[in-house]
C-alpha cells in the first residue's frame, strides 16, 4: 500500500482521485489546492508518490512544486493535466517526473502509472550505493556500537488525530491564519452547511474561486456577492443595510449567514467596525451567524485581541486539514472533542446506512452522498457501498427515483420520511444507550427528546 499525496484545484478532481485510489489499496494522507500547498503537505506527510496538476492557482505552479519535492524529499512525482503541448512537456522532463497522464484519464490507465513508478523508485532507492542515503535519512557509519539510524519507528508514529466541534456554524467565528494556509475549504463547507439549511448568505472577499462552485445559487439570489477593494470597506455595512432592507419588505424572517475573508485588508478600525455591527445584528434569538477570516501574519498581538473581543468562538488554521479551536470562558469547552481521525473513518465506515439516512433530507444523486460524507467527516466512500444501499432503499419502497439532466436523484417516499425518522432517531438512542453506561464519572448524554 503506498502513501499517495493528491494535488489539484478542482475539488471534483481530487474526488475522483481520492476514490480511485482508495479502491486500488492505496492511501491518500492528504490534499493540496496549489504549488505552496503541495510542497508544505509534502513536508507534513513525506507520502511515497505525488500526484500532481500543472496548472493551479498561486506563484508556483505544478512543475515548480515538483521540482521542490524531488529535490528536497526525493518523491516520486506522477503528473495528471489537461496540458501536453511540446512547451508544457519540455519543462516537464526537467524534472525527472515518474509518470505523465493526460486528462480525460481512465482507472486501468492510473493505476499502471503508479505501479510503474513505484517500480522504478523502489528499484532506485535499492540500488548498490544508494541504501541508507537517501534525503532525511543518515547512513549507518562504521564504529557506531549503537547501529541507531534516523529511520523512523513504526510505534512512535504520530496518530493522526480529528477536532470535533459542536454548533460550530452557529454564532459568529473568527478564523486567524497566515499564508500560505487559505479558508477556501472552510468557506466552501459553511456555503453549502447555509444553503441546505435555507441560509441567507453575504460573502464578501478581495479573491476567491468559491463563486464558481455556487452559479446558479447565486443568480437566484440565495448568495449575495461583495468584492471587498482597497480602501472601500467602509461599504460593506452600507450593502449590508440595503439587503437586510430588501428582505424586511418580503415579510419573512431570513436566517443569515455572513461570511467576510479580510484576507487583503489592513484596515483594523474598519473590520472591527463590521465585526460591531455583525454583532449588533445577533440578539438573543436572532437568526444570525458568520464567519470572519484575517490573516495575522502582521498584526500585534493587541490587534488580534482587539478584533477578537466579544467573539467567543476563534478558529487558528495552520492548515487546509489543521484547525485548533480557542475558546474564552464563556464559550462551553465541552463543545471541543478532540479523537482519532481513524476512530471517524471506523465509524462512519460501519454505520453507512443510518449516515445515508441522515443526509437524505434532499434530493441527491450517489455521488452527491459520497461528497457529503467526506465534506463531513474526511472519509471517502466508494460510490458502489452507496448504491448498493440507495438501490435497496428504493427496493423497499423507502426511495423513489427522480431524473434531473443526466443525474439520478434519491428522494424519500411518503412513507419513507417516516421510516427515515425513525431509523435515525432509533440510531441516536442506541448511541446514547451504549455510551450512557460507560460514560466517565461527572459525564452524562442527554436524552434525546
């Protein structure tokens, strides 16, 4: 089983990557979105092989993010990209890559690639000469009684471990990070947690590729964009105003959600200016809540205090995969679970049908399920598991099949809503059940009611 490190902008893409992967016996110990990114997870996870696009987002494309990991981690690199014009491919062999696939690419067609270059690496690193110096590995020298080397011990490995944050899309949070580290994956999470949850949602931002995903709710209005420019942020409050207005006049009560990323503003006196008024609009009671992101890379600490002061929830990301939470005391340190990210994936891998059940509150397509449960919780389903369980649901009578384009969409009968209520709720007792008897003493789980 190789440790393989996935490396592509389009989200859609590393899915798929992800999932065929995966089905091959491989392991994916992480995602990167850009050049930067791809060199820092590089670091992090030391995988045996890069998968790898070419041309991304940021100063340092593929090829360049290639040429760091080989030189300074000596890992294999495999390219997948739309591109193979003869420029393209000229600054590619440069850096010695293990593989080179075009994309539209087939699963046979991958999985040869791999083999192949872990072939090629292996017989590398076993060569006479080269045993025991490769990069990050001191050679054993003669005289030293001890025969210690630098090669890691498999049980002092590092357990890779899962934050859980309770209500963690309620009330307002700030998000503190400094490059290269983005909130794309945030943002994009709490956009899609509003919308299911018929969220009203402001997104302001200087850059972003989160739009893209999200066209057509943002023709009917369900997002509203505002582009934040240099030196204009004293409108934000203003655009604020005129659509809190606009929706006063339809006489429904709105849920909004405010999203800000500051991440190309200095202007200190304006941004706590907004986070008072973010404030203002959440009352005891009130459908609101946001999230502020601002880079730090060159505030004082007494600038973080201050735009820090009256959010109770803040957010440190020192990773697209990393987040710590700090709370202050009025913010319930119960709410922070911290466990191991194997413990989800056993979880989620063993309790597939009420997990479904949970999600069908809409209708969705297989591959829908199978974005969610890794937007959620990290772990990639094979979409055959979920068909298997969609396609007996509709056996039953529990779902019907409704046709949207080219997607086939799962949407619960009459009385399978009832059943699906039923089974979830029947989940969470039993849940509760089991833990309620071996809770640690001053524990307790609530009763569902």
């Amino acid at each position: 089983m190789a440790r393989v490190l996935i490396v592509d902008d389009e989200a859609i893409i590393t899915m798929q990557l992800g999932e065929k992967i995966s089905s091959m016996g491989h392991k994916v110990v992480g995602r990167a979105s850009s050049g930067e990114d791809a060199i820092a997870k590089a670091h992090a996870t030391k995988p045996d092989i890069v998968l790898m696009d070419i041309v991304m987002p940021g100063k340092t494309n593929g090829i360049a993010a290639a040429k760091v990991i080989h030189k300074e981690l000596d890992i294999p690199v495999i390219f997948i990209t739309s591109y193979a014009d003869d420029k393209i491919i000229a600054e590619v062999k440069q850096v010695n890559p293990y593989g080179y696939i075009v994309k539209p690419f087939n699963e046979l067609e991958l999985k040869a690639t791999i083999e192949l270059a872990l072939f090629r690496k292996e017989n590398e690193t076993s060569e006479p000469g080269k045993r025991g110096h490769q990069k990050g590995q001191v050679p054993y020298k003669a005289g030293d009684e001890s025969g210690d080397t630098t090669e890691p011990d498999a049980s002092f490995a590092l357990e890779s471990r899962t934050v859980l944050l309770n209500n963690f899309y309620q009330g307002l949070i700030l998000v503190l990070y400094t490059p290269p580290q983005t909130n794309e994956a945030i943002y994009k999470m709490s956009i899609e947690y509003g919308l299911t949850n018929g969220h009203h949602i402001f997104f302001a931002y200087h850059q972003s590729r989160i739009p893209k995903y999200f066209n057509k709710e943002i023709q009917t209005g369900a997002i509203i964009l505002h582009r934040l420019k240099q030196g204009e942020l004293d409108r934000v409050i203003p655009a604020l105003e005129t659509h809190r207005a606009a929706s006063r006049e339809t006489g429904k009560p709105l849920r909004w959600q405010i999203l800000m990323d500051f991440s190309h503003s200095e202007d200190l006196v304006q941004i706590s200016a907004i986070k008072e008024y973010i404030l203002k609009m959440m009352p005891e009671g009130s459908l609101v809540s946001g999230i502020i992101a601002l880079n730090i890379e060159q505030l004082s600490r007494e600038q973080i205090e201050s735009v820090s002061a009256g959010i109770t929830k803040v957010i440190v990301s020192t990773g697209d995969e990393t987040s710590v939470s700090i709370a202050n005391h009025s913010f319930p340190l119960e709410s922070l679970s911290i466990v191991p990210q194997a413990v989800i994936e056993e979880i989620v891998r063993k309790s597939l049908e009420p997990l479904v059940l949970s999600i069908l509150n809409r209708p969705l397509s297989g591959y829908d399920i199978v974005h969610e449960i890794h937007s959620r919780h990290n772990v990639l389903i094979p979409q055959s598991r979920i068909y298997t369980i969609l396609y007996e649901l509709e056996r039953q009578g529990i779902l019907e099949v409704k046709t949207s384009g080219k997607s086939k969409l799962y949407v619960p009968t009459e009385r399978g809503a009832h059943y699906i209520r039923q089974k979830v709720n029947e989940f969470k007792y039993t849940f509760q059940h089991i833990f309620g008897g071996v809770a640690l003493e001053g524990e307790s789980i609530r009763s569902a009611k």
